[in-house]
C-alpha cells in the first residue's frame, strides 16, 4: 500500500513537471476558474459568460463599436460567431464565441499576431459593460 501512495505522488509530480514545461498550467488554472473567470492561454483570452451565444455576440458587437474599433467583418449564427476588427494602430482583433449550452457561451479574444493580455482585458471589459 505504502509503495502505490509513493508511486502515485510520483506520477502526479511527473506530471505536474511535464505540463509546467509544456505551458499547460495556466489552461488547467484558466479552466479551473471556470463562470467569471478568465484564462490567458497562448496569446488568446478566453472567458465563459453566461449568457447565449446570440446576446454574447451582440455584446461583442457594440463594445467594438464603443472602442471605435473598425468591423472588417461579422459573421454568426446561433452557434457561433467570429468578429475581426482591427485598433486605429492597424493591430487586428479576432473574437469568437461559441454556445456551451443555451444559457452559456465562450468568448475568445486576440489582439495582434501573438496576443496583447492588456487591450484584450479591455476589450472584454467593454463586452461585459454591455452584457
């Protein structure tokens, strides 16, 4: 019994070590937060809102217009939607969200080519202002 507790710790310690190195921990923290709070993961926030895909987009919709970002392009449906927009700088803005459920949606926000955590927390700032 002694020998499978101490194997066990090592096989969680080796795990725990290969995602550190793989950068996996701040998606298991990220998930872990779940409803209200945010993952950062690879240049990309990510956030569960509860709310439907549809009332999510249109949020998504008039936070850019209030940020006076340029729409180059919104497509959607009840499922999903994808908004690309670029700050008067020329740095683009990619944001996705798709339905979970009826009651919850996932929003992703990119901001240039390997993600800015700052004007991304803005602009989901913005989105939340109009939820």
């Amino acid at each position: 019994m002694k020998e499978l507790i101490v194997r066990a710790k090592a096989a969680f310690l080796t795990i725990t070590v290969v995602m550190s190195a793989a950068g996996c921990i701040p998606l298991v923290v990220g998930a872990a937060a779940g409803v209200g709070g945010y993952a950062w993961v690879q240049g990309e926030l990510a956030n569960d809102v509860s709310v439907s895909n549809e009332k999510l987009h249109r949020a998504v919709i008039r936070a850019v217009r209030d940020l006076k970002l340029a729409v180059y392009e919104d497509k959607s449906d009840r499922l999903s939607s994808k908004v690309f927009a670029k700050f008067a700088d020329g740095t683009d803005v990619h944001i996705n969200t798709v339905a979970k459920t009826e009651r919850v949606a996932t929003v992703k926000i990119r901001v240039g080519l390997l993600g800015d955590k700052e004007k991304s927390e803005m602009i989901f700032a913005a989105i939340q202002k109009r939820l």
